[in-house]
C-alpha cells in the first residue's frame, strides 16, 4: 500500500493526486485501473509521462506556489505573534510540556491508525473507551467488524509500553532537534537531506518522505526529491516534522516558518510545504498567545491567501466563531475537505485545529476528539498535543499518562534510542532561550 517502489502504486496514486489538485485527468482513469490490474509495467510507466502532462483544469478556483520566495510573496500580512517574554523557568516547563504532551497524544492515537471514524468509535465501545480518556486498551479477540488494529498496537496499546513507543510522529521531532543543534538558523534542503541520509532509517519513512529518500539514494538532488515520482507531496508527513521548529522559536513565528519551509520542501510541495508552515507558527505561537484561537490565527496568517489549507482553516474558524456544534463542524468538515485521502494535509490540518477549540484546553478531551475523526490519528495527536503542552505547560499532561513512559522515548534516529525526555526539553531549551532573544525579518 503506497509503496514508492512499486509502480503500481505510484501510478494509481499520482492519479489521484492529480485529481485533487485540480489537473484534467479523468480521461486517464480507466486506463491506469487497467494497467494497475494487468501489471502492464511499459504502459504504467508510459502513464507516468502522460500523467505529468496533464493541464490545470480551467474552473480551478486555488493558486498554491511551491518555491519559497513565491510563497513568501504570496502571503497575506503575516502576524509574527508575541514575543516570548517569560522567565527561563517557564520557557523550561513549556518545553517539558510540549515534548510530554506531544508524546500523549501520539501513543493515544496510535493502536487505532489507518481506522475508519466508525471502526474507531466501535472499538472504543466494545473496550468500554468512548469517549476516548487515555490509552487504548488492547481487545483481544477483535470486536466484530474490526478486522485489524494498526500493527504496533500490541506495542502502543495501554500497559504495552515501558518508554513513549517509536513512531516517527516522534522521530522527526528528535532529528529537528539534532538538526538545529547542528546547523542552527543556516539550516539548508541539503543540510537535511544529509541528515536524512545519515540518521534516519530508510524502513522507517513513509509515502512522501520514503519517496525523497529513494530520489536521494538514486542521485536526485535535494532541490528535486520532492517532485519526483512522489504523489505524495501534499501528504501529512511534512507536517508531522515541524514542532522541533516551534520550540526553538518561541513567539516568533517568522523564523520558525523560515526553518519549517527548508525542511518541508525536501519531501513536499505545495499543501504539503503549508502544513509545515502552519504547524511551526501555530507551535510557536502557542508559548505567548493568550488563548487557542489566537494561536490559529496566527497560524493561518502564514497560508497563503488562496489555498486550500486556507480554505479549511478559515472554516473551522469560522464555525467555531458561530458556536457552531461539533456535529455541525463534522458534517461541513466532511463536505469540504472529505475526499482527501486518510493521510493528505488540508483535511488533518482542519481536524487538529478543530480538535483544538472544540477543546477547550483540555488535552485528554482534544486528543480524543482528533482521534474519534479517524484521519491520521497518531499525527493529529501528537501535534495537537505539542500545541497545548508550548501553551499550558507540564500541568497539561495527567500523570497518569506520562507515568507510563518512565521519562523514556523509543527513536529509529541513530543515537537517540531510549534518550530522556526530560533531557531532549533541556537541550531544547538552550535552543529557545537563544531563538527568544533574536528577530526575524520576513525579507532577512
């Protein structure tokens, strides 16, 4: 399923691709059902070629640059956010906070990942789990009509784990930290991809990321790994990598936007480069805006005006603006952005934001929200937990839920396996209180 090596795959899924973003290519479908089915690898790599040269299609309402100077220039006053202006201390718990909750919210979303709305909602009931309120429990035989649960819940399920179990919802946090203590604000697409390269298991990548790696080990340059039979490019996998980017920058979004988008563009374009952009300022912003909703907007200030991550992030505001249900927000939720697959940025980018008003602080309730959506549980999770932890601190995590982790986090990334939580926030911090004391111009 969505393996980069196989052409089946990458065919029928840049199809889809293609689909979504606005390209004519309906004419198309037929024929790469056919060649997916006959295994026809000379016609299917003929529709790759055919496939590339498909036109916008004339009603396409969006306009979503991909080089970073465009999509500066494509921005709406950006708001920065405040300034960080705590004590040393407080910055401390933020960041313990951040790097706990992010962690809470990856293994409580875990077990269920790849579920549909309804499977999940079934599951939690028969373990007598719904409304979610902590780790999954581990049912064994299945409820009726759940054929499988993701293939680490009997590593990620309640009472399975002695440390935050690997995932790489947390590995790319890890490596955004290595990579900032390494090459600090002059990070560069290259410096990344030699990380990459060097730290981070090939097997353990997915879809967009997996799909640079291969572009990287066949001599692609990291300017071009992201457009390169990867469909893809507007996946979450971008996303999942900005938080690191968030906690060096404390209240200036600017500058996390800045690292989040050379990071982002060696796997992704577009949506996928935005989602980047937008989880770093959000994080960021998250240290010094007074409530949510400030934070969102913020947030959203560094989408460029007409995009479709705009497009959802605008709805969400504007619905919880209405006192809109969380019935209510589903239902157009699933209007706009429903047709996107399980994984694509636009629609998880408006569940972690909706999950994130709708609740109202409170990290168990969020999380299980973002959870109960069924998109990219484990993802949606994770960042929606980062996000309260900058916002509210250590106090945001139950003991109950951090206990369990023994101040320990499973990694793929060389030499961080079983590293101390606790010590990842203080070498984090060393970064922050650095970032907290610089500006950033937007033209710099």
């Amino acid at each position: 399923m969505h393996d980069v090596l196989d052409v089946r795959d990458v065919v029928a899924d840049e199809w889809r691709q293609l689909d979504s973003s606005g390209y004519d290519v309906g004419d198309l479908r037929s024929s790469v059902l056919d060649a997916v089915a006959a295994n026809d690898s000379i016609r299917l790599r003929t529709l790759l070629v055919e496939l590339a040269q498909a036109p916008r299609r004339a009603d396409w309402p969006y306009v979503e640059p991909s080089q970073p100077e465009e999509i500066l220039a494509a921005l709406d006053e950006p708001l920065r956010g405040e300034a960080w202006g705590g004590t040393e201390p407080e910055l401390e718990d933020r960041l313990q906070g951040a790097w706990l909750a992010r962690c809470v919210g990856c293994v409580m979303g875990k077990p269920v990942e790849g579920l549909d709305r309804e499977r999940i909602e079934r599951y939690l009931r028969a373990a007598d789990a719904w409304p979610q309120r902590g780790y999954i429990p581990l049912l064994e035989p299945l409820p009726e009509g759940i054929e499988r649960l993701h293939s680490s819940a009997p590593r990620s399920a309640a009472g399975r784990f002695d440390a935050v179990p690997r995932d790489d919802d947390t590995d790319y946090t890890v490596l955004g930290l290595h990579l900032l203590e390494t090459y600090g604000r002059e990070l560069s697409v290259e410096h990344i991809a030699l990380e990459w390269l060097d730290r981070l298991p090939f097997t353990q990548t997915f879809t967009a990321e997996r799909a640079a790696y291969r572009n990287l080990i066949e001599g692609v340059t990291p300017e071009r790994a992201a457009v390169v039979r990867n469909p893809y490019r507007e996946w979450i996998g971008a996303l999942i990598r900005a938080d690191a980017f968030g906690y060096a920058c404390p209240g200036d979004a600017c500058a996390s936007v800045k690292l989040a988008i050379q990071d982002a563009r060696l796997s992704h374009v577009a949506n996928g480069i935005y989602g980047e952009m937008w989880a770093a300022a959000l994080v960021s912003s998250a240290f010094t805006a007074t409530d949510i909703r400030d934070a969102l907007l913020v947030a959203r200030s560094w989408l460029p005006a007409s995009t479709r991550m705009r497009e959802a992030q605008g709805l969400v505001l504007e619905l919880h603006a209405q006192e809109a249900s969380w019935e209510q927000l589903v239902e157009r939720l699933d209007a706009l952005v429903g047709h996107y697959d399980w994984v694509h940025t636009v629609n998880n980018a408006a569940a972690i934001a909706a999950s994130l008003l709708w609740g109202e602080g409170d990290l168990v309730q969020s999380v299980g929200l973002v959870v109960a959506l069924g998109w990219d549980t484990d993802s949606d999770g994770a960042t929606v937990g980062s996000v309260l932890g900058a916002m509210h601190g250590s106090a945001v995590v139950p003991t109950a839920l951090s206990a369990p982790f023994n101040n320990q986090l499973r990694s793929a990334i060389r030499d961080y396996d079983r590293c101390s939580i606790s010590e990842l926030a203080q070498r984090t911090l060393v970064l922050a209180l650095d970032g907290a004391r610089r500006t950033t111009d937007l033209d710099a």
